[in-house]
C-alpha cells in the first residue's frame, strides 16, 4: 500500500497507473470530497499538520509519499522516528520546502542559479539591491506555490508588510524582517524550462524531455514537450543538472527542476539557471499523461516503490498540455461536451474539483505532429471550458 | 454517475479513464474484494441475478452499463420497468446473450455468417451434419465463455451430456436435446479477427483498427493492433459489417465484434465471417489503453453517456497485446520486477485478482515499429508473469 499525504489532483492522478500496477493506494485527505478522495477507495481524512493523524495513517502503508510539500518538519520527524519509509526522504524535502536550503546547497553544487542572498533585516536588503539593483525578486523561503510568497520589489517600501511591526525604522535601513527571506536577481530570461527526473532508492534514474512552461502572471498556463528551439548542448545540459541535483540531495520519485532559459550573455554562460524545485509529481509533467510510454504519476509509483523504471519516451514529436483555470463560468459540463465535439483528438482531465477562479481544475493535452496547430487546439479547448471564449 | 454491473477487470479498467474525464464510477461487485471493488470507492455487494439489488443499485445511477452479458433476462425487465438507463440497453444485448437470436439477425441483415442451424432434437444435428459433414461446432446459446459452452463435435457421442437422460435414444437419433442449442459448420480460418466498434445513443460511431486475435484453446492469448497483412478492402468491409452490426442492432457502447479471416474460396467470398458479438470493453481492445488515442474503456464511458466519441486512432504503427493466465506461479511479485527490468516500454496491467490455472489476471503491452520485436516483448513479459519461463 503506497500512503500519499494529501489529496489533491496529483494524488489524484496517481490512481490510473495505480490501478494498471495492481498498487493499492490510500490518501490522507483534507476532506471527504477532496480531488483525490472521489476516486480512491481509502482515503481517510486528517490534516497533514496532525502529527497523530499522519502517523497513525502512515503506519498502514508500506511507503508514504506527498501530494503537496507543506508537512511541517515536526511531523516529518516523527513519522521517521516511527520508521515510516518515505520517498522523499526529510533530509531531500527540506529542499523543497525551504528555497533558502536550496539556494545554499545548490549553490555548494556549482549548479547555476541567479544570484541570490539570504535577507533578515532591511540592510541586508539594501546591500543586495547594490549589487544587483531594483527591481529583485523578494521570496518567503516555505510554504508558496503559483506565484504567492514571490514578489517583485521595486524598493524597500515593497516589503513594508514583511517587516516587523514593532521595530520598523526604514528610514536607517536597520528594521529586522519578521523571518529571514530570499533574495535574488530579476532575471532577465527569455523562456521558462522544467525539467523532470525520477529516481529510485537504488539509484536507477530517467529523464523526460526538457519542457517549455508558459506562465501567467505566476500560474503555469501551457506546457510545450519537448521545448522548442532548444539546441541539444543546452538540452544535455539542463538534464544533466537536473540528474546532478536528484543524486546529489537523494531525491527518491519525481523531481521536477524548474528553470530560467536565458539568451547568450557572459553573466550566464550555462544558457540556464535553476529557478525552483519540486520533489513531486509537477504540473510541468501532466503531457507525460498522454503523451509519454511512462507519465510521471506511475514513474513516481514506481521510484517511490523502487521498481524498475519506466521509458520516458514521448509517444508523438510534440505533446501540449494547457491548464484549465476556475473562471466565472461554473457550467463546465456543456463547455466540456463542446471540447469533445469540437476535437477528439483533445485529452479532458477534469479534478472533481469545486470551480473557483485561477484554481487549477483540469488540463487538456493533445499530441500530433504540428505545434502551432497543437498550441491552437490546447489552448482553445481550456479557454472554453474556463468560459473564457464561448463562440 | 454510470452504475457498472459486475466488477471483474473490465468496469476496474473503465477507473482510469473515469478518473480522468471526472466522471464517478459505482460498480455491483460480486465482493469485495472484486477486481474493480479494490480501485472504486463506491462498490456495493450484489449479485447480477438478484433483481432487488440490482433494482436499488441501479437507481442511484444516471446510466448503467455492464462488466459481462450474464444479467438475466427478468432483471433487466424490471429494470427497463423501473425507467433505468441501460447502454446497451436489453433489445441490443439480447443478441450478444444469446447466440441463436445473434445468428437469425444478422443473417436476416445478410452479414457474413458460417453456415448454422437451431438444434432441438439428434434429428437435427443429423442433418445439420448432412450438409456440412462432421467434425462441426455445437454451442449452448447462453452463458460461454472463453470457449466454454463451445464444443467441437465429431460425432453424435460428443453430444451424450447435452440429451435429455429420461429420453436419450442415440440409436433412433430422434432424442431431444436438453435446451436449443446453435450448430455451426467448422470454419478453416487463416487468422481470427475482431472489430472494436462505439456507438452512442446519438448515433455517432467511431471504429478502432481491425485486430488479429491469437487464441491458444479457445482463449485469447495475443491481439496484435492492426491485423498485419490484411488488405485495405476486406478491413474496409470488416468494418462495415461491424458498424453496420452496431447501427442496425441498436448498440450503445463498445461492440467487438469476433471474426474469422478466410482465404481465397468461393463458399466465403466476402473473406470474412462473423464468430461472436459481445457489447462491452473485450479482451481483443486491451490494447487501446496504451495503444489508441482513445481507449475502449474512455470510449464506452463517453458512449454510454452521449459524449461526443474520442478518436479510436492508434498512437504507434504497431501495438502488442498478451494476456497473462493465471499459472502455477503465485509468487508473481519478483516476475513483475524481472518484466519491469528487461523492459522499461511494457506496459504491465494487472488486475488484482487471486492467480488461479488459465484465469486472466492481467496483461502487457508494447507499442513500436518492429512487429517481429514487439510480438516476442508482449510474449515473453507475459510468459514470464505467468510462470512459463523463469530465465
């Protein structure tokens, strides 16, 4: 029995290929009706900030793996003073957990990052602002995703809610922030990358193709497998340290690695630089649903197992995966009728998930052999079920 | 919710693509511990014979729709009394129940059929016998099989267990058989085919490549997707004839429809004969999942619920599909990690079920360009889960 904390639509998606491997799952669920909880037989509900809940339910299963990075650190230790083997490990997830530890370790590495400092009081902020200038980047080291706990600040007065309250003195620059923070370059990159690795606890590793990721304004919109324009040197090379990182910090199941693709510039003579991670299946990995021999959800079954892995291969020269948003529009089902109608070729993935705007409800994907075709046909199918076009 | 009745490793497979297009799946299993009660959370127990179970079950359902075509004759009444939503609904399903109303149909619709009689007495076998000789094939109308309930007949002595035993007078040849039974000329068929079909109740339809069907004692053992060496004009027929099957007989759903491939001959000039109907997902579309931009089993869920259908196009040149029996091997595990190993691109479905001699438990396949190669990965990753090579 593979235990997953928490419920949500990564958990939920590692049902399919559970069912395929004839692996039983069971989800510790924030809710009765949470994404994960519709379509799994056990899914018992508990917080996973109950140290007694998640202990309780991790010692039913034979390994335990995360939907979501926010178990705090006291219940991690307790599940592993209580012998429970989970993929990642702590010692990985802190990495995950905390960008300011994975700055610091991955700088250790030699592995290209923007430049970047750890802030706790106004000074330090100040004194990173010389060397790389406004505007930088601000972010809080745990517990942001899809764009929240980032910022871009443009001056000091941009972290004024950040500060503490009873001591604030911007005007000498010396006001101590309310936790350390992470500070790093305004990079100045031309596209967003990710890539995805799996690893087992024996060592075995696959990767996917780099992808391309479209963000807006913070929330990965579409994804494009594999990324276009890429050459084969920088491809290696983000795969490469992609492979490098899963070793090095002992990550067991998917990790994806999340980059800056920056142009020719002597401040970045990689081409790339690491932007975040995730020890997890990713959002950058849902075409591998579809459009891969093996997806990320049964590589991450079977790392976190440590079964042999699977190939990684696409199934077709271009796969597109664009997310459907929560918009205004909350009749999905005649959208949805409309999108099979309209392309079925188009891949639905609905989350059984409440409609609430810019919550991720589902994806689309479509493979073929025609990219802006694809993108055309991706980005139109999640549009209309996000109500954002209804011709 | 589609209400799927009985739970063996058809309406499990259907999960996959339930989750996927948010669909909630319930199924009447007949434990559980059923193979599909283990991966959907809503399972009650019930047996498929029992008309008050299956009465209440269905009722909390928008449509139902079924793992076998063993539902009697009286519970789908009451069902259809009740206003239940059936797909197929019981005047289609009627003829992939029962084998004498099958062959009387599509003979009147002059589809390609082996030559056949109704036998009620000895009298007739004799002189169903006269015209086509002996060895020929007798098959109860009801209830087979996997070759159950089939029988090749050489002679009036291989019927001795069907006669009535008050009555039985061989040396007359006038005894009355204990039910109807369906006589069919023995057929010397090159290869066995099958036609996968959906259709809707709005009447679309889409069609799955012809496959061939290997079988090894009347038990499907290999379907290799599309059938090789087949000509563009009799797959075009055999098509027809199945679409034409699903149109006239009112089908909602998957049919498969089996068929054996004949040679050159002036008895068979169509090249092709129908075998059996069955209305449902069915072993010869496993393929699908990994194979088809749209599997049987995300095809039967839209059919059945009047989505628009999904493109049945296949993702590779060629697909491999084998069936693993269940062997005198139950330790299955270590085979499971030795196929995953040598193996990275099999695609291994098991369906967490006890291992029993000659029970279907799971299958594997392999999708690529080399069919030589693909033919010996699906065999060996299935001979080897079974137990038949240990190499």
């Amino acid at each position: 029995m593979v235990g997953v904390i928490g419920g949500g639509q990564l958990a939920r998606m590692l049902q399919a290929p559970a069912v395929a491997l004839g692996v039983q799952l069971s989800v510790l669920a924030e809710s009765e009706d949470a994404s994960a909880a519709l379509v799994i037989p056990s899914a018992p509900v508990g917080a996973h900030t109950d140290t007694t809940a998640v202990r309780r339910f991790a010692q039913a299963c034979d390994v335990v793996t995360f939907d979501h990075e926010h178990v705090p650190a006291d219940v991690l230790d307790a599940l592993a003073e209580a012998g429970v083997d989970m993929h990642p490990s702590p010692a990985a997830l802190v990495f995950a957990q905390d960008k300011l530890a994975m700055r610091a370790r991955l700088t250790a590495l030699a592995i290209p990052c923007p430049r970047w400092a750890a802030a706790h009081t106004v000074l330090d902020v100040v004194n990173f602002a010389a060397v790389v200038g406004f505007p930088l980047i601000a972010k809080t080291p745990r517990g942001g995703y899809d764009g929240k706990g980032v910022r871009v600040v443009r001056g000091i007065d941009d972290l004024a809610d950040w500060l503490v309250e009873s001591e604030r003195d911007r005007h000498t620059g010396s006001g101590p922030l309310r936790d350390g923070i992470l500070l790093e370059e305004l990079v100045p990159f031309d596209h967003e990358l990710a890539v995805l690795v799996a690893r087992s606890p024996s060592g075995q590793a696959a990767a996917w193709p780099v992808v391309e990721t479209v963000q807006t304004d913070g929330i990965c919109t579409d994804v494009i497998a594999p990324a276009p324009d890429l050459t084969a040197e920088l491809a290696a090379a983000a795969t490469h340290a992609a492979l490098r990182i899963a070793g090095e910090l002992g990550v067991t199941g998917v990790l994806a690695v999340e980059m800056f693709r920056v142009g020719e510039h002597p401040a970045y003579p990689d081409g790339f630089l690491v932007n975040e991670l995730a020890m997890r299946p990713h959002n950058s990995g849902h075409w591998s649903i579809d459009g891969a021999v093996t997806s990320q959800f049964e590589q991450h079954l079977r790392a976190v197992l440590d079964l042999p892995l699977g190939d990684p291969r696409p199934v077709a020269p271009w796969t597109v995966m664009a997310n459907v948003l929560g918009g205004d529009y909350p009749q999905i089902y005649p959208a949805y009728r409309h999108v099979m109608a309209r392309d079925p070729g188009a891949k639905v993935h609905m989350y059984g998930k409440g409609v609430r705007p810019g919550r991720k409800v589902g994806h689309v994907s479509v493979s073929g052999e025609d990219l802006a075709d694809l993108r055309e046909r991706a980005r139109h199918a999640a549009d209309y079920l996000q109500g954002i076009i209804t011709e």
